[in-house]
C-alpha cells in the first residue's frame, strides 16, 4: 500500500513534467486533444490507485496511520520523507482523487476559454501540479514538507484563474495568491517555532508527545501563527475576502477544486496539526476561533440572502462564494470545540461541503457558459428562469445540491453542521459553555438564514414562466458529459446523507486518537 500512496503523488507530476516534453505533436488541434486525454487518463489512473488504497486500507484500525514510508530526506533539519493515510486523510484523498478526474473529463469537453489563453498542454500540466499539490497536502506526515505541498498548489491555482478565468481575473488571482502566500509565511514561523523547540518536524512524534516539551507560551504563540496561515486557506471570517473575487473570476473547474479541496487544506491542518502538536494553546485559542467561525456563519448568510434579492445584481458564482464562508465556519466551529463529536462533524462537513458545493459550482458554471452571465437578475428576469420548464435536468441538479447545501436531513450537508452544533452544546473541558451555546444559537440562526437564501435562488432560477422571453433563443439541457461529470456527486451526497457511518466510522477512531495524543 505505501508503493500505492507514492504512486499517487507520482503520476500526476510525471505527467505534468511529460506536458514540457514535445511529444503531442506538432498540429496545435491535434496537440491540444492529446493533453486533454493525457489529464483525463492520469487523473483516471490516479483515482483507480486512490480506490486500491481505500480497498486495502484496514478498516478495523483507522486512527493508525498505515501506508507509511518514513525515509531521511535532509538529515541537516531532521526534515524525513514521511508519507501515510488514516481515518481522517483517506476520505480526503478519494475527494480529492475524484473531483480531479470530474473536472479533467468535463475540461475535456469545456476547456475554459478566454483571450489570450495558452495551450491546452499548458493547462494540462498545471492541473496536473495542482493535483499533485492536493494530494501531497493530505499524505505527508512532516511539517516541513506539508508547508511545501501546501504552497505548490498556488501557483497552478494562480494562473488557472489569471489565464483561464472572466472578468476581473487577474486582480482577483493577484489577491488570491498574496492572501495565501502571506497566510503561510506566517503558518511556516509557527511550524519552525515547534520544530526547534521540539527537536523534530516529524508530525506523528509530535502528535505522541502531545505538546509534552513545549511550554505554554511557545504552544500560544505557534497555535497562533499556526492557526492564522490555516484560517486564511479555510477561510476563516475576516480574513475571506480573497475567495469570493477567486470565485467569480475562476473558470469552472478552478471553482469546483477551489472549494471542493483547497479550502479542505486549510481546516485538515486544523485537525492534523493543531489538535494534537499544540494543544494547550489551541486550547486557549479555541473560543476565539469559535466566535470567528460563529460570526463567519451568519456573515455569510447575511451576504448570500442580500445577493439573493431581485435587483441586487448578485452573481450567482459570488453568492455560492460566500456561503462556503458559512458552511466553513461550521467546520471551524466543530473544531474549536475541541470534542471528538464537533471534530467528527467537521470533518463530515468538510467531504459533504466538497461534493455539494463541487456540484453547485458545476451546474452554475454551465449555466454562466449557457446564458454568458451568473447574474442572477438576467438569469431569472422578470418572472424566474424558468430552468424546470426549459432545463428540466439541469433545475433538477440545481434544486437537488440547494436543499442538500441547506442541510435537509437525508443529504450530505445535514450531518456535519448537526454534529458540529452538538460538538458547541457540549464543549471540552476547560471551555466556556455559555460562549460555546451562544455559538451554537448564532450557528442555528445561520441554517434559518441558509434556507432563506438558497430556496429564494431555487425559486428564482428554476420557477417561472417558460414562455416568457428568455435571456437567450434557445437552452440546451443536461448533456451526456456533464451527467457523467456530476452524476457522482449528486450520488455520494445522497449516500453520504443516508449512510453517514460511512465517512464517521472512519475518522472518529482516528479523532479520539489525535485529541488523547495519538
């Protein structure tokens, strides 16, 4: 299994190496094709290994850490080549693994365009880093080499959205990339802070010590360098205010990986580094990081329900931008408290957010590329959209992933803010329980306003009055790519919400491991 693991990081960088060799040919249609299928069988090929190591993965013993490989890389720093998988990185390595190959299928078909734009060859090995970058991120076990997978995904992020986005596109990738180049200079004074105090970058030995070695002061101020370069990727309220712009301005498949699994890496780090390395100060840290995840919340909602209205002129890629600032902030909320049930819901929350939100961008991409604008005031007009009389499959889809991103019991959304409101009920010891309940109402308040917002955009674009005139002639419905592009997603959150012991059986071995100093 560890020749599995290493062979998922590999295939994805050989073959963006392959995309700087000259070997598509000559014919510019022809060398295009090629690339596009070459991003299509190596996403394909890595998301069968990612299926070999979820089927070989010990299920009887998910909290210890298995397909490892532990070898000295720079023996100067003590930096070790330390790969493995358990209950809580699995789930978001098959995430990963098969939003990547959703998104090169349907970039086969719909490769974003724009002026100016390069190769497909160019964009083949970019995706292809980026997935590299991902995948790295949830398999090493070396704060050293986490800092480094977590910084190779900006770049390919970067020129995604500068080169294949719309709009204000390049001072959005311009805010994107500063944001989170800032985000983790910080986060890397706080990994070199615990690594000289404790002599070691190695995340598993320093999970086993539990912050044994690190006074209370170097753990508060390493949490919090820590904690601020995490928020930043989450993203955590206020330090959002890169994503929306990121979002409008990203092609569709840059939004879909954008909020499907780079926003994972953010709060992940959350629960593999913080909650074990540092615990006394997460410890302290963790009302503060609740009130910002509680505030986040209704925030986002407030701002989604003020897009939602007739006549704000609000983009409909913007509005799904902000409520990932929501439904994030309950996956911060989770953590924060500090309990195996708030941390089991956020990492719940985190698969569910990836595959209803990776849904919502798809769909909402299609219709920007169907009716070329997100506005949600020309989409809808005077009386709706109409999507269930013009489009019936694709109103289908849209309604489907808004009542599962609201939370409907029965679909992925419901478990992981439920579980995450319990986890605030009932905080770990130590923690303010009226701060935690107060939390908890303000986050209660934030699922009122969610189902507000989105049953007005449900009733917007896909009610209406089919025959009155249309923003375009003619709106083609569902094609077979993007059936087999979203069909996945549409089944996994259905399954998710129906089986939620799939996912938590998983990790919650693994959470009780990292909180009692695994």
């Amino acid at each position: 299994m560890n020749a599995v693991l290493i062979a998922l990081l590999a295939l994805p960088l050989l073959g963006a190496a392959l995309t700087l060799a000259p070997v598509f040919g000559t014919d510019p249609a022809v060398a295009d094709r090629r690339a596009l299928r070459l991003n299509t069988v190596l996403t394909g090929a890595v998301l069968v290994l990612t299926v070999a190591l979820a089927a070989g993965f010990d299920h009887d013993e998910p909290a210890r850490m298995q397909a490892t490989t532990d070898v000295s890389w720079i023996p100067a720093i003590g930096v070790r080549f330390h790969l493995g998988v358990d209950g809580v990185s699995l789930p978001l390595i098959v995430l990963t693994s098969l939003l990547t190959f959703l998104c090169a299928l349907y970039s086969e078909r719909r490769l974003p365009s724009g002026e100016h734009v390069p190769s497909a060859r160019a964009f083949t090995g970019l995706f292809l880093l980026l997935e590299t970058g991902m995948l790295a991120t949830f398999a090493v076990l070396d704060l050293v080499l986490f800092f480094l997978a977590f910084e190779i995904v900006l770049i390919p992020m970067y020129f995604l959205i500068a080169r294949w986005g719309s709009g204000a596109k390049v001072p959005a990738a311009n805010r994107f990339i500063l944001y989170t180049l800032l985000g983790s200079a910080v986060m890397l004074l706080g990994f070199l802070l615990v690594g000289s105090k404790a002599g070691t970058f190695d995340m598993q030995a320093l999970a086993a010590a539990h912050g044994s070695g690190l006074s209370h002061t170097t753990q508060v101020i390493a949490a919090l360098a820590i904690m601020i370069g995490l928020a930043v990727k989450a993203p955590a309220w206020p330090l959002h205010s890169w994503l929306p712009d990121a979002h409008t301005a990203a092609p569709t498949v840059g939004s879909v990986l954008l909020a499907g699994v780079l926003l994972k890496m953010g709060t992940y780090g959350l629960v593999r580094v913080l909650l074990p390395v540092v615990p006394d100060g997460t410890a302290t840290l963790a009302p503060y990081l609740g009130a910002f995840a509680a505030v986040g919340i209704v925030y986002g909602s407030l701002v989604c329900l003020a897009l939602a209205r007739s006549g704000a002129k609000g983009d409909l890629k913007r509005l799904i931008a902000y409520s990932s600032v929501g439904h994030m902030g309950f996956v911060l909320l989770g953590i924060a408290s500090l309990t195996p049930v708030g941390v089991n819901g956020a990492l719940f929350a985190n698969i569910a957010h990836g595959l209803i939100t990776g849904l919502l961008f798809f769909v909402v991409g299609t219709l920007k590329d169907r009716y070329g604008t997100a506005d949600l005031d020309t989409l809808a007009g005077s009386t709706g959209a109409a999507l269930y009389g013009r489009a019936p499959r694709i109103g289908a889809l849209l309604a489907f992933a808004a009542v599962a991103s609201l939370g409907l019991p029965g679909l992925a959304g419901f478990w992981g803010e439920l579980l995450a409101m319990f986890g605030a009920f009932d905080p770990a010891e130590g923690l303010s329980r009226p701060a935690f309940v107060t939390y908890m109402v303000l986050a209660g308040l934030g699922t009122l306003l969610t189902a507000a917002y989105l049953l007005i955009v449900v009733k917007r674009v896909c009610m209406g009055d089919p025959k009155q005139p249309a923003p375009v002639p003619e709106l083609a419905d569902l094609r077979p790519y993007e059936a087999v592009s979203w069909t996945p997603l549409a089944a996994l959150t259905l399954l998710a919400g129906l089986w939620p012991a799939l996912l938590l059986g998983l990790s919650d071995p693994a959470v009780k491991h990292l909180l009692g100093g695994g």
